[in-house]
C-alpha cells in the first residue's frame, strides 16, 4: 500500500461546512410548511422532532426521555443499571400519557387500600379498577381514585371506598378523547371507562392524559398513543435478559451500545437477538464512522445505525486511540453508500452536537436524526443534582468510556476488563447548570427549522438533499456555545 493509498483523503467536521442557501417558498419556519418528522428505526413509528438524547448515566433516564418525547423527539434509557430497573425506567415513561388505559391498574374487590397502593407506587395512575373473584374476566366492579383512599385506612378493603359500577360514568366504545373529555368536565369526574355493548371493558380515558395531549400537540407518541422511549444494551450473556425485559416493559427501540460497532460482536448479537431470541422490537446498532460499517450493520439486520467515532465533547478516543472520522464526512460517507442499495436504514448522528446549526448541517448532510448528550448534560431533567462549583451552578457529565463510567459498570458486572489494564477513552468533567431542557430543544427545533426554510426544504427527506459549502478552518466565524 502506497502512501496515496494509505491516506484516503480530508475530512469534514461541523466547523469546516455551511448550508448552501438556496431559492424557498417557505413563508414561516413555525407552521405546516415544514415537517420534522422522521424514523430512527425501520419498523419503528416516527418522532415529530429528530432529536435523540444520548443513553449516557448523566444525560437520560426516564424524566429525560419523558420530556424528550413530549417535545417530539426521544429517548435512550442508559444500560448501566441492573436489566429490572432499566425495564422500569420504561415503565415509568410508557406510563406518563397515553390516548386510552387499555391495560389499566386493576385489584380484587378483596384488596386493601394498601394493596391498592402499593399496585400504583409501580404505574402512577391515581386510580385503581376494582373486579369481583379471583381475577378478571372483563367486567368491572367498581373504581377507586386518590380521593377514595383517603376515606379509610389501610387495611379498608377497597370495595368499602369504591364508586360502585351502578353510580359509575361511562362512555360506549367508539368514543373518542375530546368526546369522553366533555362528559368528564360535564359530570365532573377525571377519568371514566370505555365499555362494550355487552359490557367488556376497553379502557380509560382520563382528563390528565387530555390535558398532556393538550399541552404537547408535537409529542412522540406510539401506536397506542404512549410517549415513545428507547433502551440500550450491551453485548454480554445479561443483555439478552436486558432485551426481552425492554421489550416487554414497551420500548420503541433498543440500541445495541457499542464504541466500535464495525465487531464481530455486533453481528454476533445481532443474530442472536433477531434469529434465536425472536426479538420484534427494532435495533439500532453502532457506533460506526466508515460506509463499510453502516452497511455492516443493515447486512446483519439493524433496523438503524450510530454514526460517530470521537466526536462527543467527553470522548476522547481520538486523543487516546488516534481512530475515528470527521463526523460531517461519516455521515456523507454513510448516506452515499444507502444510497446505492436497495434498501437503506435510518442514519442518526450521534456526538458533535455543539450549536442548533450543528443539527441542520447533520442533517443536510444525510443524517435522519442527531443524538445529543452534553449539551443536555447540565439540564434539569438529566439524572443527578446540581451542585455549586466555584460558585457557579454546575451538572456532572461523563463520557460512557471514562474512569468512573467503568467503575460504575465494573458494580454491575459488565465489564470484562482489569480494572488496573483500563485505559479511559472519556472523561469526567461538570457543565453549567442549564435549566429546563425544553428551553434547549426549542433552540435547536428552531435552528433546524431556520436552516430547512434557507434550503426550501419541507420535509427531512428534503432536507438531506441539501447542498453544502467547506469552508477551512478559520476562514469563518466560529460555532458559539449554545446560550440558555
């Protein structure tokens, strides 16, 4: 191999490129003129805001991932926690909203109020349907709320505080949330049952999930009308449990977390996950920086792929290993080889994410969505407290290949490596407090609109089509840190 060879050309970050304006009919960047809609996964439905946070220990769990979803875009639970508790931090998301109950808290009219109680200490929905016998056959008895609880003790059984079925609303199957919403306000009641005519139950409406729906008309939802959550796993003998029980718990997605995703591992688990474990839930794999990855991962049946090797702001495997690719020239790379196939996967890159016009140059670029981390590390939804740091309020944020991100895997178990042979690829560092994350995602939604409308682009299909402009390094303004 020559040196011409060996060295296969320059490449291209975030700070070398520009969109290239181009004619638009757009009128407002705020209105239906523009869609941000896109899919992560194949098989997977779309989210309304092509935005996922990052399955970094300080950046999502499920406060994270619920807001990501009722702003539009989605969330990725971490997988350095045990497999249960990460099936419940799905749990707790799919349990936020959702269109119709159709799998509501149910207890024996023999229960207790602390039966009752302790069923919704694990689905937070405020009330509880009450059935005769041993278990139910589809008719109800009863239901009892908050309110109810409080009107006994807790060994009260529950049918002493129930609203029986005979004083209880209802509405015939058919009806739809705003329908059901008019007849709550109007009896005054907040959540009321959907019956057949042969008085099966389909479910419950309840006034708080309208009043969501209400809030976030642009919320990502599933095909039961649930906030949309994704988990990660890795590629141990645990993660196949981790995958059936985030798959049973509900997630949309499951990301196979990998720093190098180009491994016999991924193909490996790929097979065993799909083929052997039967699993329906579709896989996003990665990280990949090269063409040849991508391709990798859609041959071995990844529903989607994690563009980005080195880019994050706490990565540091260019520095420690010396591998990994621009991130503007992965994603080009990797969407001129789909292009070439029959059929292609989604493209979501992940790290770099700097500015919101970092979103709209990813996606002109090819991408389908960003992942983000740090730049929501310091946000008040991410996991952890703020804590006062030379006087300044400040988050903690590390890199999934730091020190202390493998001593955390090292508690769990999942780490094959000598702790006294690991060489950290990340690091440890804090970033200011930034309040609310919806105040950053309004910023980079709005940049992306921004950049579509200068392009005349409708749509993200159109979107990544767009032309763009290298620009050398310090022959133009420099990115500025996001403003909060």
């Amino acid at each position: 191999m020559n040196g011409k060879e060996k060295v296969i050309g320059g490449g291209l970050s975030f700070d070398n490129v520009r969109l290239v304006p181009r004619y638009s009919d757009i009128h407002s960047r705020y209105n239906s003129e523009i869609s941000t809609k896109t899919q992560i996964a194949l098989g997977g439905p779309e989210i309304e805001l092509p935005i996922i946070s990052s399955n970094m220990d300080t950046v999502t769990e499920a406060r994270m991932a619920e807001t990501m979803a009722l702003h539009g875009g989605i969330g990725i639970i971490h997988r350095f926690l045990s497999p249960e508790d990460q099936a419940d931090e799905i749990r707790k998301v799919k349990e936020r909203m959702r269109v119709i109950e159709d799998n509501p808290p149910m207890v024996s009219q023999r229960a207790t109020i602390q039966d009752a109680l302790d069923l919704l200490s694990q689905r937070s929905r405020g009330y509880v349907l009450v059935y005769q016998g041993e278990s139910f056959s589809g008719s109800i008895f009863g239901i009892a709320t908050n309110r109810d609880f409080r009107a006994g003790n807790l060994d009260t059984p529950i049918h002493q505080v129930m609203t029986p079925m005979e004083g209880l609303k209802s509405v015939p199957v058919g009806t739809t949330l705003e329908e059901a919403v008019s007849v709550m306000k109007q009896h005054r009641v907040e959540k009321i049952p959907v019956f057949k005519e042969d008085g099966t139950l389909v479910g419950v409406y309840t006034l708080k999930d309208s009043e969501y729906f209400q809030k976030h008309p642009q919320a990502s939802l599933d095909n039961k009308g649930r906030l949309m959550v994704g988990g990660a796993i890795g590629v141990h003998q645990d993660d196949i449990l981790r995958a059936h029980l985030l798959e049973e718990a509900g997630a949309d997605v499951i990301v196979l977390d990998i720093a190098h995703g180009h491994l016999q591992y991924t193909q490996d688990m790929l097979s065993t996950l799909i083929n052997q474990e039967h699993i329906q839930t579709p896989i996003i794999a990665g990280n990949i920086a090269t063409a040849e990855g991508a391709v990798y991962i859609l041959d071995n049946g990844g529903k989607g792929v994690k563009v980005g090797i080195g880019p994050g702001f706490v990565c540091e495997t260019r520095d420690v290993a010396g591998a990994g690719v621009p991130q503007v020239t992965a994603i080009l790379n990797v969407a001129e080889a789909f292009a070439k196939r029959q059929q292609a996967i989604p493209i979501i890159a992940d790290g770099g994410i700097r500015v919101p016009g970092d979103v709209a140059i990813a996606i002109g670029a090819g991408a389908d969505a960003v992942m983000i981390g740090s730049i929501i590390a310091g946000t008040e939804e991410s996991p952890g407290e703020p804590v006062a740091v030379d006087g300044v309020l400040q988050k903690m944020v590390r890199g999934m290949a730091s020190r202390s991100a493998f001593e955390r895997r090292e508690k769990l178990g999942n780490s094959t490596t000598q702790s006294d042979r690991y060489v950290p690829e990340g690091r440890t560092t804090f970033t200011p407090y930034k309040g609310k994350v919806g105040d950053v995602l309004r910023q980079l939604d709005g940049g992306l609109r921004s950049g579509m409308s200068y392009v005349g682009a409708h749509t993200i299909a159109e979107m990544k089509e767009a032309q763009l402009q290298e620009f050398p390094v310090g022959s133009h303004d420099q990115r500025r840190p996001l403003k909060t």
